[in-house]
C-alpha cells in the first residue's frame, strides 16, 4: 500500500513538474511579447522623422499660429470690452496712457482738475428702468418732429438742434411747449448721476466738472448715408472735434433685440 501511494505521488509530482514548465514557458513567451517599454529612439530607425522632430515641428507650429492670432488682433484696432448680449455686473475698466497733448492740458488746470489716470469704464445699472424709459421718450418725442436724411440722427437738448433732412432745425423754435418740467427734471438727475460716476472713476472733484455743449441724444436707423455726419463708422478722436471735452460719456438706451430697454455707461479720457 505503502508503495502504491507513493508512485502515485511521484506520478502526481511528475505531472505538476510538467505543468509548471508549461506555465514556465508561456511566462517566457509573453515576456517576449510584451518585452520592455515603448523606446521611441528604437521606433524612429524606419520612420523619415524622429518623434523629436515632430515634436518640435507640432511646437513651431502652434507658436507661429498664435503669433498669427495675435496680429490679427492688432489690426483690427480695437479692444472689445464687452458683447452685445452681456450682462456686466462690476464695473470693467481698460486704462491707458494720456496722449502728449492731453497730458500737457490737463497739467494746466487746477490740482482738483487734474484726473489721475486716462482710460474708459464700462458700468450697467447706473441709471433705473424707469429713467432710462423716460430718457427713451424725451428722445423719440424730438426726433419724431424731424430726422435726418441718412441713418443717422442728433437731437441737442441745450440748443435745441434737431437733424432735419439734411440740415438741422431749432425744435424750441418749431415746438416751443414739446417738453414738460419733469422731462427736464429726468434728465438733469441722470445726467448729475453720470457726471459723479466720472468724477469717481477718474479721481477729480465733482465741483469741478461741468458738463460741456453739445449734449445730444442720437439715433442710427439702416437707411443709407447721406452726408458725412451719417457715416458714424468712420475713426474719430472727440478731442478733435469738440477741443473743450475733457471726457466723453455715452449712455445706451437700447439694448440688442430689445429696443425698449436700458441701459448702460460708456465714460472715458483721451
């Protein structure tokens, strides 16, 4: 009996011992299939272009690209500071360095004067939903009694003149009694409004800035230009033509696809 198990055991042994050298041998083959890590140097032999090569080429490329971009971007001229269909709720800011002769300027006035930075500020919600209603009347309310040729539109609420045609009018003559009090009291009250907003932004006493003529509601529609006056696209510098403005502010009372509602405030030094 005692011999018995044992050859069996032998057997069993024997069997296990060939097992274990084909578990052995597979072990082995898949080492060789699987046998190292991926050598990119050894990969390159029968390719025309190293993978450094490539990786620099992918590099230049990309470099060259935004290099490109960027250019573009130069030539169009122009720093968007907002979309049309944006909601801003901080105030954004873009300064800049004054021109010579506008530093020159404002060195001559009085240290109160004297703002101490140049740039523009974009800002919603400065003025209510109901102000900006109630300006959006004033201004339908004149420009209504005449229009310009063209697209474009002006309406001088100090000097009363209107775009008529191709020329202008004088609405306080033409339409003596066409405003109220309380349409004069709204727009004093946002136009104090906005001159503080400046004064703030810009670092000057309130006191000393004064609102300058001409104050004017426009209106551009899609007819063609006319005159010159109608080709609002073309580059202007306000200094230019208005030598006694110091600062510009513009105040939207439309909005893209919604034509009734305010608003925001665009303000800023040459």
């Amino acid at each position: 009996m005692v011999e018995t198990v044992t050859r069996r055991r032998k057997d069993l042994d024997k069997k296990a011992g060939t097992a274990d050298k084909k578990d052995s041998g597979r072990k082995v083959e898949d080492r060789k299939v699987l046998r190292g890590r991926y050598n990119p140097k050894l990969s390159d032999k029968d390719s025309s272009i190293s993978h450094s090569m490539l990786a620099k080429l992918v590099i230049g490329a990309g470099a060259v690209i935004y290099l490109i971009y960027n250019k573009m971007q130069e030539s169009e001229g122009f720093v968007r500071m907002a979309g049309v269909e944006e909601d801003i709720d901080i105030k954004r800011v873009q300064q800049f360095l004054c021109s010579p002769t506008y530093k020159r300027e404002i060195q001559e006035l009085n240290p109160p004067c004297v703002p101490t930075k140049c740039g523009r500020f974009l800002v919603d919600n400065l003025v209510s939903t109901a102000e900006a209603h109630a300006l959006l009347d004033i201004a339908k309310k004149g420009l209504s009694k005449g229009g310009g040729a063209g697209g474009a539109s002006i309406l001088d609420l100090h000097s009363g003149a209107l775009s008529y045609g191709e020329n202008f009018i004088n609405l306080y003559t033409s339409h003596p009694n066409l405003y109220t009090k309380h349409d004069f009291q709204v727009y004093s009250t946002v136009k104090d409004r906005v001159k503080r907003a400046v004064s703030e932004h810009f670092n000057i006493d309130d006191d000393q800035l004064y609102l300058t003529h001409p104050t004017f509601f426009s209106e551009l529609t899609s007819l063609p230009a006319k005159t010159l006056h109608d080709e609002y696209w073309h580059d202007h510098i306000d200094k230019d033509t208005y030598p006694s403005f110091h600062y510009t502010s513009l105040l939207y009372l439309t909005m893209f696809r919604t034509p009734t509602l305010p608003s925001t405030i665009l303000a800023y030094s040459i």
